[in-house]
C-alpha cells in the first residue's frame, strides 16, 4: 500500500519520525495526466498555495507550463524555481507586490476595479519598452453551481469582478495602452469530486467568456478556468479525468490552475507512535506531530486514514505495549482534544514506536497547518 520509496526515505529519518514525504515523480504523473486530459493549446498551471515546498515547486516549475501565486511570497518562489509563465490572483495585492508581478512579467488576475486603476498606474511607470502588463480580469459571475468546497463564485465573496462592475472594468482598460487584456479568470470552487460537472462548467466558462468577448469587442485570447479538480482524501472517490477528455472545447486556449489535484497525491505525512492508551473505552495512539502538522483533517472535520509501517526496534528492556485488532484514533502531541487526525480505524496490530504514515497529504497539509502552536520541532520535508 505504501509505495517502497516513501518507506525507503523514512527508514532514513531518525526517531521519533515525524516528517513529510514527497515524490516528484507522483508530480510529474499528475501533470501528464491532465496534459493527456485537456485541450492541445491549454495551459497548466500549479497553484503554488496547495504545497509551497521548494523542492515541490521547483519539480512543478519544470513539468507544468508554470505557476500561479497568491502572494509576494509565492511569487519570489515562482521566480527563483525558473516558472516559464506566472499568474499572480488574490484580492489584497499590494503596490509592492503588483510591481513584482509587473517586473516578472506574470499575468495578473484582476479582482477589483481599485486594484485595475492601481495596476495602471503602476504599469505606467515602468520603462517605455516594457511589455505591457498581461491582465485577465476575475469575474464572479451568477452560476452555474458546482460541487466542492470553497465556493468562491455564484455567491459572495471577496474575490473577482461583480459582473456589475465589469463594464466599468472594460473602459478602464480600454483607455490603458500598458495593459493587455488577455481574457477573463473564472476560477469557481475548490475540491470538486464531480469531472461531468467540471467540464459543463468549462463549456459553460468558455461559452460566456465568448459571449463578453464579443460583446465588448475584446479579443480572447485565454480563458483561465481555475483550479478545483478534487482529490477524496479518504480515497473511496476519484475525480475522473477521463471526462474531461474530448469533452472540452478547444477553440479558445484554456488557462487551469491545479494545486489540490497535483500536489495532494504525491505527499505523505509520517508520525511515530509515542504512546497507546485507552481512555473511557477508547484507544488513542499518540503521535510524534499532529494538526500542527497536519490540520486538514481538523479544519474540515473527517478522519483521514492511515497505514502502519512496522518499526521492528524497541529500545527499552520492559515489554513493548502494542496493541491487536482494534479501533484506535491517531492524536496528536497538542494539549487540546481537537488534535485528531483519525477516528476509529481499526489496526490488526500497532506498537509503540510504529510510525503511522497518512497518503493524499501533499496538498493544503504542511501548508495549512499552524506550526508554532505549542512549539514543537517541526517534521523533516523529504523530497524524492
Ligand atoms: C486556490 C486556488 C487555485 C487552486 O485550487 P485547487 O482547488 O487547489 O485546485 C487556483 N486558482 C485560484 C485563484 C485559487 O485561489
């Protein structure tokens, strides 16, 4: 179940082990996959904010088409892994960072009418022989709805254009020789499972951006559709790629922004037990880490599973407490009950000093988690 070059980089970590794993070559598949997926002509994207690993970034930097970021710090790490293309989103852009995105010439994504006269503005003082900026202007238009998380479209929200304020948004444009309107951004939800009603949604992206296009006598030259291809953390579902295949329109060249789908299969978070113990009933195996590590679980409330690498050593010369056949839940080294990262899961067997090992980590995992609570070292970050 565990794939041998995971177990072989943590027999490589001293104990009590507590440490990432992640495979580049697990990247790399993912990447080809969806390439094999979309449209000839679409560009792939790895949102930077699922796993800001340097290693991982640099590894995405090379087999995706480039990188989109969120932030100052996501976009000096996109520049420093080499990115051949960047897209810069989110809705608080500072002047500092805008002109970063201007001066690594990234396509910015723009989310406000404030933030476009600011861009402008800003684009107006660099060199006279500067390319002018590449925008594509963020809408959070009305439907259609899809499943997931995170629904940042259809709904309020801070991020994107209100469809009301994009004529306004057109004219400023037009009157702006030093911005480049590529298209529209369109990025509507997180962690959608359902791949028929992703692709409605494409269609349905495309077919409007085609229509305000027209509309306002722009020119499309992209569409960037987002990111939002789900990953089932409990692996019982599978986004299913293969739906997508054939069923997207290819006349306009579609922008993706993956980051869950990309990164979250090639991650796994690894945590010695430290000790087993039953409480009121119930048996805990507690860990060397925990949501610090790890707050996915915590933060949207499901069990994530684990699988047990034997450890044969005990080092002690008193019996080594172990437990058979029965449910445990895997917490963590905080002093809070909310610290659980799996509920009940039966074991055939587990000791002390047995490390559990939790797949489909590699996304919105380290990256999300609030490290400095408590003060524990953090985990060793293994890239293979
Ligand atoms: C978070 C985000 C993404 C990536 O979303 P995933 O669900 O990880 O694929 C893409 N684009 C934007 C603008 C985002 O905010």
């Amino acid at each position: 179940m565990l794939p041998e070059r995971v177990t072989a980089a943590l027999r490589g970590v001293p104990g009590p082990v507590c440490a990432y794993v992640y495979d580049t070559s697990v990247l790399r598949e993912r990447v080809a996959a969806v390439r094999a997926a979309v449209p000839e002509g679409a560009t792939v994207l790895y949102a930077v904010k699922a796993n800001g690993t340097p290693g991982v970034v640099a590894a995405l930097a090379e087999v995706a088409d480039g990188l989109e970021v969120a932030s100052g710090g996501e976009l000096e790490l996109a520049v420093r892994a080499g990115a051949r293309h960047i897209a810069f989103s989110g809705p608080a852009k500072t002047d500092e960072e805008l002109g970063a995105a201007i001066a690594a010439g990234a396509t910015v994504n723009v989310e406000s009418l404030l933030e476009l006269r600011r861009l402008a503005a800003l684009a107006g003082t660099a060199p006279a022989q500067a390319p002018p900026v590449r925008i594509a202007l963020r809408v959070n238009r009305a439907g259609p709805t899809l499943p997931g998380s995170h629904r940042m479209t259809g709904v309020p929200t801070p991020f994107g254009l209100d469809i009301s304020a994009l004529d306004e948004a057109v004219a400023l444009v037009r009157g702006q020789p030093r911005l480049d309107p590529v298209g529209f951004h369109l990025h509507a939800v997180s962690n959608n499972l359902d791949a028929p009603a992703h692709a409605a949604f494409i269609a349905d992206a495309l077919d409007w951006s085609r229509r305000a296009a027209d509309r306002y006598g722009l020119r499309l030259r992209e569409v960037n559709v987002g990111g939002g291809f789900g990953i089932d953390h409990t692996g019982m579902a599978h986004f299913d790629l293969g739906a997508l295949r054939g069923a997207l329109p290819g006349d306009v060249p579609l922008v993706f922004e993956l980051g869950r789908f990309l990164a979250t299969p090639a991650g796994w978070y690894a945590a010695e037990v430290l000790d087993l113990k039953r409480n009121h009933g119930r048996w805990f195996a507690v860990l060397r880490g925990g949501t610090h590590h790890f707050r996915l679980p915590a933060a949207w409330g499901y069990s994530h599973p684990f699988t047990v690498l034997p450890v044969p050593d005990w080092r002690y010369g008193f019996d080594r407490p172990e437990v058979r056949d029965v449910a445990v839940d895997a917490v963590g080294e905080l002093c809070t009950p909310r610290d659980v990262l799996t509920r009940g899961q039966r074991v055939d067997r587990l000791r002390v000093g047995d490390v559990l090992v939790f797949g489909n980590a590699g996304g919105y995992g380290w990256d999300i988690s609030h490290h400095d609570f408590l003060r524990h070292e953090y985990p060793r970050i293994v890239v293979i």
